[in-house]
C-alpha cells in the first residue's frame, strides 16, 4: 500500500507541475501531459480506494 502511495503522490506532482506550465504559459505540450497524468492518477486512486477497502475488512 505505501508504494501505491508513492505512485500517486508522483503522478500528483507531474500533474500539478504540467497543469502549471499549461496554465501560466500556455504550453500545449504541458496540457496533453497534464491530461495523461489524470488518466493515470484516476486509475492510481481506484487502486487504492480498493485496497483500502481490503485492508478495512481485514
């Protein structure tokens, strides 16, 4: 669980970092990044929400 923590911390910062460049400097390369990194950071915290709910029950 603490390294499905770590993924989504990075995934985290490289959406913050990316959506930061699209938003101060209008970079659209920054943009299509930052989207990935949702996706990513999405199923990230699905992972979690259900290993949480297996680590509750047991």
């Amino acid at each position: 669980m603490n390294e499905l923590i770590e993924k989504i911390n990075a995934s985290y910062e490289a959406l913050k970092a990316d959506a930061e460049l699209q938003a101060e400097k209008g970079n659209k390369a920054a943009g299509t990044r930052a989207r990935k990194a949702s996706l990513e950071l999405e199923k990230l915290l699905k992972e979690f929400r259900k290993a949480s709910l297996e680590a509750s029950k047991g």
